[in-house]
C-alpha cells in the first residue's frame, strides 16, 4: 500500500507543479489582451463589444464594461446569446457555453478565475495525454517521460497558451487527445470499429462549433 501511494504521489508531483506555474503566471497577470476580454463578453453578452450610449453618464465608469463582461442578473444560464455570437463568430461554442455557466454563478461580478479555472482543467487533461503519448515513444522510460514532460510544461509556448484566457488550450487539448489515440493504436492491436468511434468522438468534441451551429 505505501509504495502504491508513493508511485501516485511521483505522478502527481508533475501535474501540481504545472498547475502551481499556471496559478501563479495567472496571479501575477496584470493586464489582459482584447481577445481575452471577448471571451467573457462573447460568453456573457448579446454582441460583440461594448455597448455605449451617446451622452449617457456612466457611474461607476467602469459599469459599461462590466454589463459586457459580466452575466447580469435575469441573464443566467441563458445560452441561446452564447450560440448567436458564435455562429456571427469563428470560434467552438463550447469553450464559451462553460464560461458562462461558471460566470452566470456569480452575476454581476469579472473575475480572472472564471476562464482560468477552464484552463488549468485543459491543461492538465492535456498533459496527462501528453504523459501517455510519452510513454509509448520512450517505451515506458519513466526517468526520461519526466523529463519531457518537465520540459513541456516549463515552455514558453505552453504556458503562454495554458494563461492566455481564450479557447486555445481546449483546443491543444483535442489534438493532443487525437496524436495519443493515433499513436497507441500505431503501436498496439486495437478493433477498429472501436478505434473509428473514438476517432470520431474525439473529432466531434474538437470540432463542436461546426457541428452546432
């Protein structure tokens, strides 16, 4: 029992130090790109930008963007305007269907968690593909998928793409999924009706926003 709990905790080590960089990049986050700000507003509002009335005294200031940003009260849970700015949009409906339902808990208020807490769920999913695509190319090598996997998560790349609060790395995720199924059916004898549905779902799961809208 005490070397199965050891073996789980050295597996785990590598997934809380990647979600302890994501938390605090995120925590450290100062300032935000447009994209970043579209997310919420796509998500929560019946447009795409900020909606201001001429010669209307906004107080506090910052209220005009917080009705874009924010769900308002009476427009919780309410996914048709999520589906209308995807199909005017380019993006999966999906990414944005979960932001609002972790936004329309808390009406009225913006908080960087909200996306951020979709991202450090994706990214970690990812890497456990990542982990297991690693596996099966360095056949087994526990000491070297650690050091590939500590590699990965330290990049730039990743991590800008694992703080960087759009759908991006849901999308990563997908992929990564999709590479781990074609290289474990590539080395392994699978049934291929079996391998073709999974294909498939993984595929629909990707691809969402086409098939939605």
């Amino acid at each position: 029992m005490k070397k199965l709990t050891k073996t789980i905790i050295k597996k785990l080590i590598i997934y809380v130090v990647f979600a302890l960089l994501i938390i605090s990049l995120l925590s450290f986050k100062k300032n935000f790109h447009i994209d970043e700000m579209f997310s919420y507003g796509l998500a929560n509002s019946n447009g795409f930008g900020v909606n201001i009335a001429p010669g209307f005294r906004y107080e506090p200031a910052s209220s005009a963007w917080n009705d874009y940003l924010a769900v308002q009260i009476g427009e919780r849970f309410q996914y048709n305007a999520v589906w209308k700015n995807q199909a005017n949009d380019t993006h999966p409906p999906f990414y944005y269907a979960i932001l609002h339902t972790i936004c329309s808990f808390f009406p009225d208020k913006f908080s960087i968690w909200f996306a951020g807490i979709i991202n450090i769920f994706f990214a970690l999913a990812m890497l456990y593909f990542f982990r297991k695509t690693a596996s099966i190319l360095l056949h087994g090598n526990a000491f070297l998928v650690n050091i590939v996997s500590l590699a990965f998560i330290t990049s730039t790349g990743v991590l800008s793409t694992a703080t960087f609060l759009r759908m991006y790395i849901m999308a990563m995720f997908w992929v990564m999924l999709l590479s781990y199924l074609f290289v474990s059916a590539a080395t392994k004898e699978t049934r291929k009706w079996k391998f073709y549905a999974i294909i498939a779902a993984v595929a629909w799961g990707g691809g969402i926003n086409t098939l939605l809208l």
